[in-house]
C-alpha cells in the first residue's frame, strides 16, 4: 500500500485554464501539527511581493463545479439505464412469448411516471451579500463552518475556499500544508456510517486521498483515489487492525477503467457494522464492495485532502473538493443515487457537511 514519492509535476497536470480566479497563497515555512486550528494564520488571497506557492503549479485550467449541472446528468444518466433495462425486459418477454403485453403496459406506465421527476438543487444559489451561506465562520475565512452541526474544519496554510457556480469549493494544492482537519475525532468507526464528496482530481500519478480520519500510524478509513499498483482506479480503503500494516487495509474499488483525472466525481463510502461490509459508490451508483471484519479505531480528527500512513502524511489531494457530507448511518443504494440528484441522503440527516451551500 506505501505510494511513490510525491512528484510536484503530477499536481501541475491540469486541463487548461484557471478553475476560478484563485491567487496562490505563500508556501509557509513548515506545516503546523497536532490536532485543531493552524498556527499559522495566512489569508487566502494573494500578498503583495509573494509569487506561487512552491511545490506546486497553479493549474492553468479545472472547470467551474455547477452542482445543478452535475446532478442534472447524473439523473439524466440513470433515467436512460432505467429506460434501457426496462426495454430489455420488453425484448425478451416479445421473444418469449409471455407476458408481452403486462409489460409494455407497465413500461408505459412507468416511463410517463419517470419521464420529468422532481429534482431538488444540488445547492441553492449564493448571494455575495448572503452571509448565512458563507462556506467559513464570520471572521475567520481559515475554518470551514459545519451546515449541520458543530464540526468546523481548520484549513491548512495552503488550502483555500472560492465560490464557484452553485456554491462553494475548497482547492488543495498537493502539499504538506495544504489540508482542513476538525479539532477532534468525528466519525466513530466501530459503528455505521457514511461519507460523500464531489471531487475533482487534477494529478495522473501518486495514491490520492479525499476524506480520510486518524493522526497516528495509520488512517482507520480513506476515500480517493488508489495508485499504489500498476493501474488508477476510486477507492474505499480501511484499515482493519492496529499497526497500519498494509497486509490489513482492505479497500472497496471502482474499475480501473472509470476515468479519475481531470473530471467531476461523486465518491461515497459506506460502512454497514451489522453486515461487516464497506461500499464505494461512484456518481451514485454501486462500484465496488468488501467484506471486512472490522475497522481499526484509531484516535485522531476528521481530514480533508491528505491520509496517515505507517506513521507520516501523504496522499495529499491535488485538486478541489465539495459538498462534503458525513452521516452516522450507512446510506442504502437508494439513498446514494438521491445524493447524485442533490438530495442530502433523503431522510438521513447529515451529522456534519461543509462547503453545501
């Protein structure tokens, strides 16, 4: 599971014009530790005399996220797979000879009742003037505010938030400075739950990390993207055993053929502690499963854009994340396709979310 060295060419691989008019912070001279808040406060924004941050390459392109957008084609996509499932089923009952005429009924049907469905807006629409929609706290645009509940998230030296079509994204710039971490553990692993992202990964090479939790040896879970063997394919990953040896992290995978660079992605994860099982969901749909026996209960908060392992930071995120979503229950798969449409889990109420709105 150890990735290769980072290599700050990979975090420059970007598609060809600035995702949104985003100067480039100061590199600080070291990456503050610990739990809670950075201590070094440096504002988003560029300061006079500084150029780009070092390490890294301002992309000179990642679209602007329009979450309607992005839940408008995720419906529009599953609403042909119904439509063709539904008209194999036709097929082969016409072949048959049974049945035929029950179902071309109940396709009629159902395609009149599916054919314009309700969808709710990824996000509402910001106002530059509407500061309960602000993504940070009042004062303080270095900690990202929780919409759900009291799980503000500090921002790394290097890490900055911009409004964008439809809300609000936070971009990573694949370095040691460059995360957001809550004060505290949020998620307790040795019972059910969820996490979600829109992500957008702008690096070809090196193992990515979106949401990850834990500061010591090793992460108990991970989502993004695994590059540790020959092939770049989304990942649930969990660490099921003290000592974080690579022997007891099992993961949940996409298909090395689903694309993981330079395009919009929802990634979800979910873990069922009844059923011993982990899901990774990509745009809403069911990509990989895992039993597992269990995950690892280390200590240490929520992160956003980087993961521990055996021991030290990596899988810095190069790219940008949002409508970040953390629930204490594992989402069924309907559920999950609703995210993709821009619900928030139907009536599973998010215990922490940032950058929604």
């Amino acid at each position: 599971m150890t990735d290769p060295v980072e290599n700050p060419e990979d975090a420059a691989a970007a598609p060809g014009q600035s995702p949104w008019n985003t100067p480039s912070a100061p590199e600080p001279s070291a990456a503050p530790g610990g739990y809670g808040y950075p201590q070094q406060h440096i504002p988003y924004g560029q300061q006079p005399g500084f150029g780009p941050a070092t390490g890294y390459q301002q992309p000179s392109y990642s679209p602007q996220p329009d979450w309607q957008a992005l839940a408008d084609a995720n419906e529009a996509r599953q609403r042909r797979r119904h439509r063709l499932r539904t008209g194999v089923i036709v097929l082969v009952a016409c072949v048959l000879g049974v049945g035929a005429g029950v179902v071309a009924l109940h396709y009629t049907k159902d395609t009149k009742d599916t054919a314009t469905p309700s969808t709710p807006s990824a996000s509402p629409s910001v106002s530059a003037s509407a500061k309960a929609d602000s993504p940070t706290v009042p004062g303080d645009d270095k900690v990202l505010a929780d919409k759900s509940g009291q799980n503000n998230l500090a921002l790394g030296p290097d890490a900055g938030v911009s409004q964008v079509t439809n809300g609000y994204a936070v971009r990573f710039r694949s370095n040691g400075n460059s995360y957001a971490q809550s004060t505290a553990q949020l998620i307790d692993v040795t019972k059910s739950f969820s996490i979600s992202a829109w992500v957008y990964n702008e690096a070809p090479n090196v193992s990515r990390s979106a949401i990850s939790q834990g500061d010591g040896v090793s992460s108990s879970f991970s989502l993004g993207r695994d590059a540790s063997g020959a092939d770049r394919k989304w990942v649930f990953k969990v660490q099921t055993a003290a000592g974080g040896a690579d022997s007891t992290t099992l993961q949940a995978e996409a298909a090395k053929s689903v694309n993981t660079v330079n395009e919009w992605v929802l990634l979800t994860g979910t873990y069922d502690a009844g059923a011993k099982a982990i899901t990774l969901y990509v745009n809403g749909e069911p990509a990989g499963a895992k039993k597992v026996p269990g995950i690892w209960a280390g200590k240490g908060p929520l992160q956003l854009g980087r993961a521990r392992t055996h021991g030290t930071w990596g899988d810095y995120w190069a790219g940008v994340l949002g409508h970040v979503m953390v629930w204490d229950k594992a989402l069924t798969k309907d559920q999950v396709a609703g995210l993709s449409k821009g619900q928030a889990g139907g009536d599973a109420k998010p215990i922490a979310s940032w950058l929604i709105g």
